[in-house]
C-alpha cells in the first residue's frame, strides 16, 4: 500500500492510500480518501505505469466524492 498526499482542493482528497493487486496480466488499484475510508478501485493492465494508474484512480476518487457531498 502506498501513501500519497495531494492539494486541498475542494472535492479533491488530501491524503490518499493506493493499493495494488497484481491479477494476472492486469492490476487492481485501490485509491482510499483517508479522512473518510471512501474508496473506489480500477483494473488497469499490467504495464501501465504506476503513475497513470494512481491518476485515473484517484480522478474516480475525486468524483466519487464529489457525488457524496452532493447526495447524488
């Protein structure tokens, strides 16, 4: 597991734990918001960079987020 922090932005997480689980030729990344353990997950292949996975992953984070704060 890995430990990111990002800008304070509003929607946007602070600090963020990824998670990655090798499946086969693909990867499973966990983004969790640390402050409310909202988490949300992609399948990426396995030769995606690392840094490409954490930011689509961490985009789903943001949304998701954002659709709770606004009941959605």
């Amino acid at each position: 597991m890995r430990n990111q922090e990002h800008q304070a932005m509003a929607g946007h997480p602070v600090e963020v734990y990824f998670e990655f689980v090798p499946l086969g030729r693909q990867v499973k990344v966990v983004a969790i918001d640390a402050a409310s353990g909202v988490e949300v997950s992609i399948v990426a292949p396995a030769g995606a960079s690392q840094r490409d996975m954490e930011t689509i992953a961490l985009r789903k984070l943001t949304k998701r987020l954002t659709d709770l704060a606004e009941g959605a």
